[in-house]
C-alpha cells in the first residue's frame, strides 16, 4: 500500500514536470529559454517518473533497465539540445 502511493506521488510528479516543461515550451519566446525549459523540465519528470515504475518493478533486471533508459534519454537530450543550441546563434556568435 505504502509503496503504491510512494510510486504513485513520483509518476505524479513526473507529470507535473512534464505539463512545466510543455508550458515553458509554449509560452518562451526564445530558443534558448525553450531548450532550458524542456529539456530540465522533461528529464526531471521523466526521472521521476522512472523512479516511480522503479519501486512497482519485480526483479532487478528491470529496474537496471528502467534505470538505463533515462540515463540514454538524459545524454541525447543533452547532446540535441546543444546542437540545437550552437545552431540558433547568429553565424557571428558560433565558435
């Protein structure tokens, strides 16, 4: 029961962080801020919401998964958002 409710709050919070970074993405005006709020915004939710399905998996093997998933998600989104990033600087500003 407690540990349903625990998982429960964390894929709640996940969510949230979630439904933060789509309104970060809408509602910025500029690339950068937009980078900024999805991309701390989503792997924050999603790693809560890892963390989550964390404490309802059976066996170990998933959670070493689970845990995998998000840290391949989190080095992409890195790598995508500095490339998107250097690409929205003026060709004067690009190193």
């Amino acid at each position: 029961m407690i540990l349903d409710l625990a998982s429960a709050v964390l894929i709640a919070a996940g969510l949230f962080f979630f439904v933060a970074g789509t309104v970060g993405l809408l509602r910025f005006t500029d690339v950068h801020s937009r980078l900024h709020a999805l991309t701390k915004a989503d792997n924050l939710g999603l790693g809560f919401i890892v963390l989550g399905a964390v404490l309802q998996a059976g066996d170990g093997w998933t959670v070493v998964k689970l845990l995998l998933v998000w840290l391949l998600t989190v080095i992409a989104a890195a790598t995508v958002a500095q490339l998107i990033a250097r690409t929205a600087l003026p060709p004067e500003a690009r190193p």
